[in-house]
C-alpha cells in the first residue's frame, strides 16, 4: 500500500468526511495528530473528538471500542464516551467514529499529593477492578479479539522486533533479547490466567481527573479494549506513575476482590518488557531505525 500523506495535508479531507454529521465545522477550526499507540488520526474541535483509522486493522479496533463503550457506561464509576459513527463500511478511509470529550484534566504525576493520594489510589483501583469483572463472554460477543488472538499477538512482536534489533544490538545483547522471548513465550504461567477485558491503552492524558484534583471523573483512549491479561493494564498504570504509587493502586486492586498475587505481579514486570520490546517497534515504523525515537526506545529496553 502507498505511503498516506502527511496529517497536516489531508485537513480538508477529514472536514470533508465529517461533513454530514458536522455540516457548519471547517478547516481552521480542528487540530490532528497521530495516535501514538495505534493507526489512528485524531481530530479535535469544540469540545469533539473523531477518530480516523489509518489501516484495515486500526478500522476493526473502532468497531469493537463503539460496540463495548455503550455497555461500560454506567458499568464502571468514571465517565467514558459513547461513539458516534459512519456506516460507510465499504471504505474505512473515510469511516470515523465521533464522541464528545469528557471532561476532566488530565491525571499528570505531579497533580497527586499526600492530600488527594488514598482518594485516588481508591478510584484507580476502583475502575481497574471494575473493568477486569465485565463478561469476557460479553465483551467476546460484542466483537473484542480472543485471549488467544491476544497471545498470538506476543509471538509476532517477537519476531518483529528481533528483525529490527538485529544490526542495531550488539551480540551479547541480542542473544539476550532472543532468549529473553524465547522463555517468554514457552512460559506456561504467563498464559494460563483468568482473561479479562482491559483497555489496553492507559496513559497520563486518558486519566482524568475533577478541576480540584479529587477523584477520577473520566477514561478516554478506549481504541485498544481487548480480552487479554490485565497485567496488561497494570504494567501500564506503573509506567505511568512509578513503581510506589502503582503497586498500592495494584494493593488496593486486590483488597477489592480481583487477584493481585506475586503470580500478577510477576507478569506485570513481564508485560513493562513486552513494552519496550513494543516501543521499539512502533519507533522503527513511525520513525525509522536512525530516529531519535529509536534511539530512546534502545535505551529504555537496555
């Protein structure tokens, strides 16, 4: 497939395509930017955002976030949004799928202070555990990608990103990450849990918080909800916040009735690689391998 062109030039075309639903909306009025984790645009306006797919897969995801949003409203404490779509199903270049922004700012390490800590800590906890007991059978009805799909998923990042590290490590730290993956994906322990659905996708900007910083009103950047280890989530949350905060929010989990032992904890310090492995990856393809993404995604998986 050719190369797309670049966001900046295709503003009219998102305008155009969204013209139906938003009839009075024009060019200087939005703002695009590439999802960083996904094959996605995202057009910002008034208070909207609509999400654009860039890829076949990228299309899939969206049908499965617009089918399953709708059933976590009200199921979960915070707010999340509910997606407007098109139904140009025989071309998903000019599909997207709209929803008003919650609001909320977002929940940045520094806001968290000893005065809002254990409210926060609490809500964290609250939400995850809320989201990890929705029916995986639900959820795999409404469209969401198996567990298996998920761990298949791990073996071709595998290969993947050994393709890339390959002229870019040397031997002893290549033969690392080869043996690195090949006790991974062996590792009957890692695959064998309880799935669950997850959002996949947690990030400071898609956690937010009231204007007075006391508790979590909204979770947006729901384009990776999948069935899949909720290590998955847990990883990310302690990426995000540091390894204190994240492991009491992941204590609270536990305390809330979800399974938070040395087993999850295990596989949340496995799935922080996978990312990294991942970043490595998502860098060489948005970037290329002389990029200085790349040359930070090198330092953080060494």
């Amino acid at each position: 497939m050719p190369d797309a062109p670049a966001v900046g030039d295709r503003t009219t075309d998102y305008v155009f395509a969204l013209a139906a639903r938003f009839p009075h909306l024009t060019a200087d009025e939005i703002t695009l930017r590439e999802e960083p984790d996904a094959e996605l645009v995202r057009v910002d306006w008034q208070g909207w955002t609509a999400l654009f797919a860039q890829s076949e897969h990228a299309a899939n995801q969206l049908k499965v976030m617009s089918a399953v949003m709708p059933h976590l409203r009200g199921f979960l404490s915070p707010t999340v949004p509910i997606w407007e779509h098109t139904n140009r199903s025989e071309d998903w270049r000019r599909t997207w799928h709209a929803a008003e922004r919650p609001e909320g700012r977002p929940l940045r390490p520094d806001l968290i202070v000893d005065q809002n800590r254990d409210a926060l800590v609490r809500d964290l906890a609250a939400f995850f555990h809320e989201l990890h007991q929705f029916s995986v059978e639900r959820a795999r009805g409404l469209g969401a990608a198996s567990f298996r799909a998920w761990r298949d998923e791990h073996a071709t990042l595998a290969r993947r990103s050994q393709t890339i590290l390959r002229p870019l490590l040397n031997w002893s730290d290549m033969t690392w990450a080869r043996k690195w993956w090949s006790r991974f994906l062996e590792d009957d322990s890692v695959w064998r849990v309880d799935p669950s659905l997850v959002h996949g996708g947690i990030t400071v900007e898609r956690l937010l918080v009231d204007p007075l910083v006391r508790e979590l009103a909204a979770v947006t950047g729901w384009h990776g909800v999948r069935v899949a280890d909720p290590a998955v989530d847990m990883a990310r949350l302690v990426d995000a916040y540091g390894t204190d905060l994240g492991w009491r929010i992941v204590e609270r989990y536990g305390e809330l009735g979800s399974t938070a032992d040395a087993a999850l904890f295990r596989r949340i310090r496995l799935q922080q690689t996978v990312r990294r492995f991942r970043d490595v990856v998502d860098a060489a393809d948005r970037d290329g391998v002389d990029s200085e993404a790349m040359a930070v995604a090198l330092a953080r998986l060494r």
